[in-house]
C-alpha cells in the first residue's frame, strides 16, 4: 500500500470516527457555542476530549498538553479544527531496517510494515519486505528489505468432482458408496509472483477462468443429511404411449414418451424428478392399475423397446420435492 493509499484511508477513517462523535454528542451542542469547539484526540488507548477555540490542530494539541516527539505524527478529520473534529496522534517508535547486509534504525509513527518501508526511502515498485506489508509495526522489530522483480504465471488447476449425495436407507450411517465417479474439471489461474534473488518470495492469485466444468458424481449414502433426495428399489416394467384408452395422455395432463414414468403417488409424489440407470432421468407424470407399491412403469417410444425392456429390477433415484 502506497502513501497516498495510506493517507486516504486514514481520512476515511477519520471522517468516520467524527461522524460518530458527532452523533454521540448532539445533545450539548448549545454548551459547545460557549466553550468553544468540541474536539476529540486519540493518543494510544487514551482519549481526550477538549474545548477548543485554536484555528490550527497544533494549537489543539497544545492546549490538551499533548506533546509530540521528533518523529510523532498527527492526522485529523478536517482541514482545521471544526466542531466535532478527530485528532489521531501516532507515535514514532524504533525500527531495525535490514537491506543484505546494510542495517539502519528509524523511527516511524506508520501503522504497517509497508508504511514503515516508505518512511524508510524505498520505492515500493522496486523494494519490498519479506514481512507482512500490513502487518502491524511492532517496537524495536527488524523488516528486511529486498528489490524484487514481478512476473506473471498462468498454470492449471483440477477443479475437484462435485458429488451430489443420495440417502439409501440400506447403508449404514456414514457409509458411502459412489455412484457415479463424475469428472474432474480444470481452471487456469492468473498469478502474480514477486522474484528475490531468483527465488519467488510472494505470490498472489489476481485472476481465475474455469476452462472445463467437468461432470457432477454421484454418491449413495447412510445419512439423509444434506442430500438431494432417495434411493429405492423397485419392480420395472414398460409401456408405450398408446397403452391403455391409446390418446397417450398422462395422469397429469401432459403427453407421454421418454422421461415419463407412472407410480404409486403414495409412495413417490406425482411430479417427482427421478433417475432410473439405463433409462435417464424422467418425471414422475402418470398412473396405472397395476402399478402400486415399489412398482415403476418406464414409457418407451417403441413396442420393441418394451418387450425388450420386460421385467427387471431397478434402482429409482427419487428428488426431493422443492
């Protein structure tokens, strides 16, 4: 972070703190007009709160009998000491500042090791710290200071298989069996390297692109928890369209075809989406006679299909209703 950044943020966060105070004591704004103008100074973990009538911030300091060392520095909330104005005081304290082996102290009142680095000379574009650049300056601490060089590396990363779970009342509580393994997925990610000395001393990730999405697994498990709905076994028969009155209208209203299966609403609701392996996935749109319980009839789009289809069990792949 650069000075000017530095200087912004802090008259942010200045103009904040004034807001608040503001809001914190309307109540005695009448007394103020006698006394003089109200102004808050933070110094550490103490604050002041003084009557003020100096046209400058240094008046106000002076008359809180706040006194600043060589290297002390203030900043406020205002150009000048309006009502309601903050004054954060920051005190210099030692710092150790190692270049190879060149080795200097100064003293800083920065909040952050880069803000240190700055007040130090170096151009941020070409030196860096190994430290943390926000990280909190400490008394007495050493910073090491190194150019650097940045460059940028694209690379490709596997994106891990979502797997979706489905609760089987057959497993045990916590057992897992994979359905379909799915596929993993890759991305290409942007990053930003900072080179010391022929060695990469920082990174940073500045972009991502998804550049295969992969295939969504599958899993049957022991616990209802978070899952997308349940398995059960049944009895599959199959017919086609024109079976029964021969117009091909469902139970629901809509026409049959691939992707409509009839059921027991009792034991999976009409409008249900299911998946049966070998047969897709399908809508739970229709009824029949004979099909009650743990019985499913598959629509098919050819009479050859549904006696090569016959009887067979099956696994039915039921989802939650929404």
């Amino acid at each position: 972070m650069h000075l000017k950044t530095i200087r912004q943020w802090k008259q942010y966060i200045a103009a904040l703190l004034a807001v608040l105070t503001a809001a914190a004591s309307m109540g005695t704004l009448a007394a103020s007009d006698l006394t003089g103008r109200p102004v808050t100074i933070f110094d550490g973990k103490t604050k002041k709160v003084v009557r003020t009538r100096g046209e400058t911030f240094t008046d106000v300091l002076h008359e809180a009998g706040v006194r600043l060392g060589k290297y002390d520095e203030y900043w406020a909330s205002a150009e000048k000491p309006e009502a309601h104005a903050i004054v954060v005081v920051e005190r210099a304290v030692p710092v150790k500042i190692e270049e190879g082996d060149k080795s200097r102290t100064i003293y800083t009142a920065q909040q952050t090791v880069q803000g240190a680095v700055n007040d130090a000379g170096y151009d941020w574009q070409t030196m860096m710290p190994l430290e943390d650049g926000l990280g909190k300056v400490k008394k007495g601490m050493t910073i090491h200071v190194v150019p650097y060089t940045k460059q940028v590396s694209v690379r490709t990363e596997t994106v891990p298989v979502n797997f979706v779970k489905w609760y089987d009342d057959a497993l045990a509580a916590g057992e897992e069996q994979v359905v379909d393994p799915g596929r993993p997925g890759a991305r290409e990610v942007t990053v930003e390297e900072y080179v010391s000395d022929g060695k990469v001393i920082r990174s940073e990730v500045v972009g991502t692109a998804l550049v295969d999405e992969g295939a969504e697994g599958s899993l049957r498990v022991g616990s209802a928890d978070d899952t997308v709905g349940r398995v059960l076994r049944m009895r599959a028969t199959a017919y086609h369209p024109t079976d029964g009155d021969g117009r091909g209208i469902t139970a629901t209203g809509t026409r049959a075809g691939h992707g409509t299966v009839a059921v027991d609403p009792s034991v999976i609701p009409l409008g249900s989406y299911v998946y049966v392996p070998g047969y897709g996935d399908a809508v739970a749109a229709d009824t029949g006679g004979a099909i009650v319980g743990d019985r499913i009839d598959l629509c098919m789009e050819t009479f050859s299909e549904c006696y090569d289809f016959g009887v067979r069990p099956v696994e039915v792949f039921v989802a939650h209703s929404l």
